[in-house]
C-alpha cells in the first residue's frame, strides 16, 4: 500500500511554489474534459520536461508522473491553489483543475485514487540511439533538477478490450504542456518513448499481453515481431540468429513450466538448453546447395529495455510473459558463400510475419517469412570481394650504405688531373698536378655529401623495414582472429610464426587481442592504422630482432541487427627472426590495450 508524501516543512520549497499549491495537486486526477489535439510523431520525448508512464496491471491502470517544477501552473489552476488552505480544501477546487483521465469502452472514466505525492529528482532516462543524419532532438530549455511527482490508480472491474488514456488541457482543448510517455501491460513494453499529445487507446490482450496495442499504429513500438531472423555472412563464418519469446517457445517445445508467473535462474537455465536442442534441428539452413548442420549454438537471455534488445551475461529471475530469449547459430567456412537459404519454421502462434535481416560485408537488407512463403535466401552478388588470406612476411632485408657520391667525383677527377700531369711535358706538368692536388684535398671534406644506397642482404633492421614487418605481421593476425574452428586457427599461424612457437603465440593472440562482443563471441578487425615502431634490438644470432611497436585497431561485430564499434590502441613486444626468406614470429607480449582517452588494461578482452 501506498503512502501519500507530504513536505515536512510548510514553508516554501522554491520561489513561486508554496505548500498550498502542492496540496491541491491532489486535485489533478478529477475532472474529465473531452480533448483532441494533434498527434506529434517526433523523436526527443525522452527529454520532454514532463513524463508519464502507464502500466496496465491486473485490476488497475497506475499512472506515473512527474511534472516540471516550471511548468506546473500548466496543469493545475493557481488562482484556486491560493485559496486551499489545508489538504481538505483540495475537493472544492476540484471543478477548476486540469487532469489525466483514464476511459473505459463505453466512454466511462475509471475513478482515480493518489498513492503517492512528492517532491524528489528527476528520473533519467537513457536516450535511445539516433541514426546518423537525424536531426537533433527538440530543445526544451533548461528543466528542473526536481519534479512533482504522482502516482494515480484508477481501478477498473473484470478485464477490459481496451481503454483510452487522455491527457490533461486547456480550456481550447490542446494538451497543456510537452508531455512524453512510456506504457506497459504487465511486464510488456508496448511503446517506445512517445509524446502523449491526444487521447491514445489500447487495445488489450489479457491473454497475451505483446498483442496488446494502440489504435495509432504511429505508436507501434520497434520491436513489435514476436519473432525475429538475422542472417550474417561473414569471411570464415555464416550465421543464423533468432529472438523468440518464452510464449512462442512454449508453442514450439514442452518446457514443463506449469503455471509458474515468474522463472528463477534454473528455471532460465533448463529454458536454454532446451531451446538449444531444439534449435539444432529447426530451420534448416542450406549453403551453396547444401544442407548444413550448425557447429555450435549459444543461448542468451535477453530483456527489451528503452534502447532495444539487451544482453544478459547470466541468467536472472524474471516474469513469464517478459521472457526473451536470443539464439545464435554458427556455420564456419572458408569464403563467403555463394547462396545461403534458410526455410524457417518457428512462427508465432499467430502466424506472424517473421522479418528476417540479411548482412554482408557490404552492408545489410530486410527480407520477410511467412507461413506460406517460410523459405528466405542470400545470394552473394559481391562483385569487388577479396577473401582475406595471410601471407608470408617478407624476408628480404635492404642493407643500406651511405655513399660519399661527391667525394667520389673528386677524386675520379684528381686521378684523371694526375694521369694527365704524369704524361705531360714539364711545361704542362703543373698545369695539372696542382688541379689534382686541389681534387685529392677536396675529397675528404666532401665525404659528409652523400647518397643512401640500398641493397638486399642480411642486416641489422632498420625503422623502416621493421615497420614493414610489424604491419604484415599485424595484419596476418586480424586475418587468424576470423578463424572460427580452433585447428583452422592454429593452421592459419603456420605461415607467419615459427612451427615451434605456434601454441605459445596463438594462445597470445587470442589472449591479448581478442575483443568479446556481448554475446561472447568476437568481434572483427576492419583496419589497422597508426603503427609505430618504438625500439628496435638485436636479439641472439643477426638474423634475430626484437621490435617494441604499437598500432591502432578498428573493431566491430554484432549481433541480432545491433553492431558494437571500437577503437583500441596496442603495445607489444614482437620478437621475429628470419629463416628461409621469411620473418617468423617467434615470440608475442601484448603489453596494453586500451580505447583511447581511457584508463589502459593489461588485457583487452571487453
């Protein structure tokens, strides 16, 4: 039960704001005015000064709302606030204030009852993520750190088809302020962040209350499938992945719940293993003409929040009808395929349409299933494709020598000068031994005037060539990290590392450059940029070299339409020496890792 909060101290709690206003706040629920104002399709509530959020329980509707401390004189008439003197005095002014009303079918409004009313801060709601090119959400001006804050019940009888929420106006019949909302039945989301600008009515579903739904379709929410299809083609792997609700589970497999309302974490668990099982042999999936069995399945649990479809890294307890789950299954390959079909078959019990998203490396598009065309197909029309490969890293090493070229001409010249002199009569004799003289002395101090030239060979390395190096080497490895199967990994190292060292740097590899989605599996390298070598030393025999370098990579990867970017800056040790005209990576120590302008990790698995 639910007490009603007053100030402890009368006195004013801010300018312009006594407590006999905020006693006849009480007032607000009570009188129903028929309004119709326009619909405002406009991203940004979330940031709107007011904020009402609506839940549909089992025997009653429960209002939320916070007012901005600016703006209430919008939703409550101040002339009868001065006038109340006391709580009881908030009834006569009833027939002068603005108010929410709830409606059934038949045009009747539910009775309402305040639970509680204060003052306390603002709640802040996290922003949903905008496209890019989308202009900017409106700007309300500055908003009171603290809000009135009610909470309203208005209990109905049995369970309604469906009621009108109407939100407060003026006398001219136009909501009174910015007023954005949210709204749940039970545990369901049934909008996203809208403004509340118009009576608004709900269809409801007491069955299945994700069926519930507004008459506007304008506030259908993102998510509305039961079920979702994502199909990925990557360079070493083919996914299918697949949203589904417990409910629709529950349609497809026994899961032996009985009439549990909530699920603890075993229940959680035996729901996933189930499902996994399953899953094995559902939707058949088909590449390049052949039927093909998944490597590996993983389910999450996974929650709808205000930003969409979110991760759980373990299982937690929660209410039946709000439980989602999240599938991912994995085909490796060699190359991107050239078709991939999926005949899917875990429809809704309703039969709903099951949009599907296609990606590849270019990009992605939305294709649909239904029960009477299940079969959904990628064909790989990628004209400017390059299945990344390592290679070997070039052994060649420049040895590099510095030639003295004018003081080489001067003493070409001085010895033409002095052949001359010796085959001269005496009279021309010095003619030409003095020129000669003067080349041979101008020899030594043009030394400093020289030429670089490079020849292949074994030498110490220099910044150049171990830049070179590092930059093959580094890339090799992005190309290794898309290697799905553990003995196709290991194969890819072969080229790049030495035979004997393969465990020790593989193992490193994963180790220390290893970025795990939320979903636990990898994400993938896109370019390498910034390498920097920071020290080069000799290390055994000539042919041995240990490099201290650092470089910037650029990561993505993501699952179930929602893709995770990154940057991370890395410092390693890379110990390589040269063998049978290629550099082999005998030695790997990722030294940090981190996003830049952060605080540096040792390891950068995140």
């Amino acid at each position: 039960m639910h007490s009603i909060y007053f100030p402890i101290d009368p006195r004013p709690l801010y300018r312009g704001f006594s407590w006999r206003t905020f006693a006849v706040l009480v007032a607000f629920l009570l009188v129903n005015t028929a309004v119709r104002a326009d619909y405002l399709n406009t991203n940004g509530s979330e940031s709107a000064p007011n904020f009402v959020e609506i839940r549909v329980l089992e025997d009653r509707v429960r209002i939320s709302v916070e007012i901005d401390l600016g703006e209430y004189s919008k939703f409550f008439d101040t002339e009868a606030s001065k006038e109340a003197s006391s709580r009881s005095d908030v009834l006569d002014v009833v027939g002068s204030t603005r108010n929410f009303n709830v409606l059934d079918a038949d045009g009747k409004k539910l009775e309402p009852k305040v639970t509680a009313i204060e003052i306390r801060s603002r709640m802040e709601r996290p922003a949903p993520t905008r496209p890019v090119g989308m202009p900017p959400p409106p700007n309300f001006g500055p908003l009171s750190p603290d809000v009135i804050f009610l909470e309203i019940d208005y209990p109905f009888v049995g369970q309604p088809d469906e009621l009108t929420f109407v939100p407060p106006t003026t006398p001219a019949d136009r909501v009174v302020a910015a007023i954005g909302f949210l709204s749940w039945h039970g545990s369901v989301a049934i909008t996203n962040y809208r403004f509340f600008s118009a009576p608004e009515t709900l269809k409801l579903n007491w069955e299945d209350p994700w069926y519930s739904a507004y008459s506007n379709k304008n506030l259908r929410r993102h998510n509305y499938s039961p079920v979702s299809s994502f199909l990925s083609m990557e360079a070493r792997e083919t996914r299918h992945e697949v949203i589904f609700r417990l409910a629709d589970l529950e349609s497809w497999v026994d899961l032996e719940l009985g009439d549990k309302t909530r699920l603890s974490v075993k229940d959680i668990e035996t729901v996933k293993a189930k499902a996994a099982a399953f899953l094995r042999e559902s939707n058949p999936v088909t590449i390049d003409g052949v039927k093909v069995a998944p490597h590996k399945i993983r389910i999450i649990q996974l929650s709808l929040g205000l930003k969409g479809w979110n991760m759980l890294d373990t299982a937690k307890a929660i209410d039946r009808d709000a439980a989602f789950f999240g599938a991912i299954l994995s085909y490796p390959q060699d190359d991107l395929p050239g078709r991939v079909e999926v005949k899917l078959d875990v429809f809704s019990e309703k039969g709903s349409m099951i949009p599907v998203v296609e990606t590849d490396p270019v990009g992605s598009a939305l294709d649909a299933a239904t029960v009477d065309s299940p079969v959904v197909g990628w064909k790989n029309s990628l004209k400017k494709w390059i299945n990344p490969k390592v290679s070997e890293v070039e052994g060649i090493v420049n040895a590099n020598f510095a030639v003295p070229v004018l003081s080489i001409l001067f003493l070409l010249m001085g010895v033409v000068a002095s052949a001359k002199a010796f085959r001269s009569g005496p009279g021309r004799r010095f003619a030409w031994g003095l020129p000669s003289l003067v080349l041979f002395a101008l020899a030594y101090p043009a030394t400093s005037v020289s030429y670089s030239v490079s020849f292949p060979g074994s030498a110490k390395l220099d910044m150049i060539t171990a830049e070179k190096i590092v930059s093959q080497v580094v890339h090799n490895m992005a190309v290794s990290q898309l290697e799905v199967l553990p003995e196709r990994f290991i194969a890819s190292l072969g080229l790049y590392v030495a035979m004997e060292d393969v465990e020790e740097v593989g193992a490193e590899i994963r180790r220390g450059l290893s970025v795990n989605l939320p979903s636990g599996a990898l994400a993938q390298t896109d370019s390498i940029q910034e390498i920097k070598i920071e020290e080069v030393s000799a290390t055994g025999t000539r042919n041995e070299s240990r490099l201290l370098a650092s470089w910037t990579t650029h990561v993505s990867g993501g699952h179930w339409g929602h893709q995770h970017l990154r940057a991370i800056e890395y410092r390693a040790l890379l110990d390589v020496v040269l063998r049978e005209g290629s550099w082999k990576l005998t030695g790997l120590t990722i030294l940090e890792g981190r996003t830049p302008d952060k605080p540096s990790a040792a390891n950068s698995n995140s």
